[in-house]
C-alpha cells in the first residue's frame, strides 16, 4: 500500500496547498539554529581545537575526524528507512527530534569537555568516541528533520519559502557559532581547555532548546503516513529502498553538484580559523567579527534569492550563488597580513549570496525530487532521499579535514608552539591553497555538473505547478 496523507494530524490550513502558516515555519526553522550550531561549532574549529589544544598530531586529528564521519555510512541509511517506515499518531518524523536533541547537545558538550591524557592515541580515542555520538546524534535528529518539508506542503514555491526561513535560523546559528565561540574564547582565552569546556555546555544547552522547540512547534504540521508493514526483510527493504534513491537521475544530478560544492566549503571551513590566526596574522575576535557579517548578509539575501528563483527559476539563482562563491574563494589568495579589515570584511558582506544560495536552492530541489518520485512511483521516501543527501554533507565534513590535516603535517606544522606563533612559508602555503585554490576549483566542477541538471516546476504535477 501506497503511503497516504495522515489526516489525524489535524493540520493546519493551507498546509498542503499553497502558502504554509507562518508560525509553522518559523517554528519548524528554529531547528536549524541548534542543528547550525552543532555542525559548525564542531567542524569549524575541531581541527584546531585537536592539534593546538588536545595535542593530537594534525594527520592523527584528520584521520580521527574522517573515520568518525564515516561511521555514519551504517547510521544514515538506517536512520532514514526507519523515519520512512516508523508508525506514529505523531507522524513518521517527530518522534526522533526528542532523542536526536538529547544526543546532540550532550555530545557537543562531551567533545569540548575531552580530556588531554599523557598519551596522543588514547586522547584521540576519546576524541574518536565523542564524535561517533555526535555524528548519530546529527544524524537521527536531522534526516528525519529535513524530511518533514516534503510532507508539509505540494507547493514548488513554498518548498523554497520554507527554506528560506530555515536559512535565517542557520545563519543566527552559524553566527554563534562563527561568532560568538571565537569572541568567548577571546574573553575567557583561547589557549585555555577550560575555556573550551564551557563553550561545550553553554552550546550543548542552546542545541537541546533549539532542537526541542521544532518538535513542540510542529505538532500540527501535516504529514504522510508509511506504507503497510512489508513482508521482505529489514535488508530487502533497505537495498530497494535506495536503489530507487539512487537510480533517480535528478537525484544523483543534485548529489554530484553539492557534493562538489561541500568539498569547497569543507575544506576551506577546516582551514578558516588557522587561516585568520597564521596567514592573516588576526585574532579570534576579528574571525568572529567576520562570521557576525556572513550571518547578517545571508539573512539579508535569502529572501532575495527566494524571490530572484520565483522569477527566473531555481537553477539560475544556483548558478548566482555558485558564481559568487568561485568569486569569493579565489579574493582569499589576495589576501595578506596588510589587508585592512574592511575590505576583509567586504568578502563577508556578500558572500551570504553563496551561502543561501547553497542551502535554499538545493534543498528546494531536493524536496522537488523527493515529490516527483513520489508522484511518478506512488511511494513516499523522504527519509531515503535524505539520509543519502546528508551522508554527503558528512562525507565532504570528513575529507575536508584530513586535507588540511595531512597538508599541515606535510609542511611541518609544529602543533607545541602558541596558537598565534608564525609557523612558516609552507604552513602559509597550506593554508591558502586550503581556502582559495582548492575550494575554487571544487566551485567551478559544482557549476558544470548544475549545467546538466534538468528537473522544473513544469515536470511535476498539473496541480502543482499551476499554484501561484
């Protein structure tokens, strides 16, 4: 049996058809202010924070960060046909946000919170272990999570309206923290593990909040009910589940593009803080005065692009973002000790263009695909779709670190020396090829792979494609 619109879930109007309340989305987003916060308070300092302050060899620190991403070609998968086929009077979602909350914010407490014993490996055992939960944790709160859009409304336009609203939340997460753990690590010091330890808390507490209040908010949002129970095996479910994941072109077309567009803010986000510390020769207070201007320019342009989509449709407002972060990655290799901080801050000002148009426009898309194989098969795979899409974004989280982690031990990186002490030329080489050249490149094959993709809103259904 095919899954079927749940109406027990007493929705509200205008759920399914046009414009959603606005109170459901907003309510929904604010769950991405704590998933922001989880993922970006991790990746963007999680490298340094292992070498200069646990003391983990940066090719031990990569290889550790990779690995326990990886853990989560098992989870992923799992998390998302479970989310597909779980019955509950409160939808197939909802009922892993409590849990997925609950681990999050206590694994982000627990990585920053890592004691530095005598030895590196045991150090990075633990390291190793913290990160596995906060992986799972990442994972079972947001595949199920990320599914629910494509349940709540039919409408091709409000798929990016809904995102939009999310972009606004990821922004205010990035900026704490982009922004705020840069600043409080200033205040409190930033070579001091005890400092870093009370980032954990403070942020594990946020997480928990943010997270908690997208489950409470979206009680009656609308969503699908599971197919009746099958009688193949969990492993026959599975491998027919994502086969058809995976043999949907559009689907792989997207795939390729943001795998591709990960990598370069992966690894440019592994590189970010030793970057402004080594090559620019800046504090943490000025990298987060920076991620205070990129929260506020994404936020400025995501209605923007939203409305620029409505008009010239959203591969063209894709290919806007993609262009502006070519742009912006490359502006990094002119950059120099001597550069004033305004035109640092220039970069900041418009790169929320990039940013927004990366989250917005490809998971509109996403939630476009996940309706017209829907449509076209009579099946409902959300949580397939997405644990598939996000497994790439932790894909590209691993191998982005153990480049810049292999490249700084390759060029000498002395992890015992100060965090702002000068480490050399090759260290400095390192860096930028890790933020601009690199990334760039990345950028340019993201934009050839968008040439080819074709799904639009005149491929879905009548009904559909006729609302305004």
């Amino acid at each position: 049996m095919n899954a079927s619109i749940a109406t027990d879930a007493a929705p509200s109007k205008g759920s399914s058809q046009g414009q959603l309340p606005f109170g459901l989305k907003f309510g929904w987003s604010t769950g991405a202010f704590g998933v922001a916060l989880l993922m970006n308070g991790i990746a963007g300092v999680i490298l340094l924070f292992a070498v200069s302050i646990l003391g983990i060899d940066p090719w031990l620190a990569g290889a550790v960060i990779t690995v326990s991403k990886l853990f989560d070609v098992v989870t992923d998968p799992i998390v998302g046909m479970w989310s597909d086929r779980h019955h509950s009077t409160k939808g197939r979602r909802r009922p892993f946000l409590p849990w997925g909350a609950l681990l999050s914010a206590a694994s982000f407490a627990a990585v920053f919170t890592a004691p530095q014993f005598d030895n590196q490996y045991i150090t990075a055992l633990y390291l190793f272990v913290a990160l596995c939960v906060y992986a799972f944790g990442y994972t079972l709160y947001n595949i199920p999570y990320l599914s629910m859009p494509a349940e709540m409304t039919d409408s091709y336009h409000e798929r990016s309206s809904i995102h939009a609203f999310r972009m606004v939340f990821i922004a205010l997460g990035g900026m704490v923290a982009g922004a705020g753990v840069k600043f409080l690590l200033d205040y409190l010091g930033t070579n001091e593990s005890s400092s870093w330890a009370t980032v954990g808390v403070i942020g594990g507490v946020m997480i928990f909040i943010s997270m908690m209040a997208a489950y409470f908010t979206t009680a009656k949002a609308r969503f699908t009910a599971p197919e009746e129970a099958s009688e193949k095996n969990k492993f026959e479910q599975l491998s027919e589940e994502f086969g058809a994941v995976v043999g949907n072109g559009h689907f792989l077309r997207l795939i390729g593009v943001k795998f591709s567009q990960l990598m370069g803010v992966q690894t440019m986000g592994a590189a970010m803080a030793y970057f402004f510390v080594q090559y620019l020769m800046r504090d943490f207070t000025a990298l987060g005065t920076f991620f205070v201007v990129v929260s506020i320019s994404t936020i400025v342009f995501s209605p923007v692009l939203v409305a620029f989509s409505k008009r010239y449709g959203k591969k063209a407002a894709y290919y806007v973002a993609a262009a502006v972060n070519i742009l912006y990655a490359l502006s990094w290799s002119l950059a120099g000790p001597d550069e004033p901080m305004w035109s640092i801050l220039m970069r900041a000002a418009v790169v929320g263009i990039a940013f927004g148009g990366n989250v917005i426009m490809a998971m509109s898309m996403l939630t476009d695909i996940i309706n017209e194989d829907a449509n076209r098969t009579g099946v409902r795979r959300e949580g397939a779709f997405t644990a598939l899409y996000s497994f790439v974004e932790k894909l590209t989280g691993a191998i982005g670190p153990l480049i810049v982690g292999i490249a700084l031990s390759w060029v000498g990186f002395n992890k015992d020396l100060p965090l702002d002490a000068p480490q050399g030329d090759g260290v400095n080489t390192a860096l930028l090829l890790a933020v601009s050249w690199l990334p760039a490149v990345f950028y340019v094959i993201g934009v050839v792979l968008l040439s080819g993709y074709k799904l639009t809103e005149e491929d879905l259904t009548p009904q559909t494609k006729n609302e305004t």
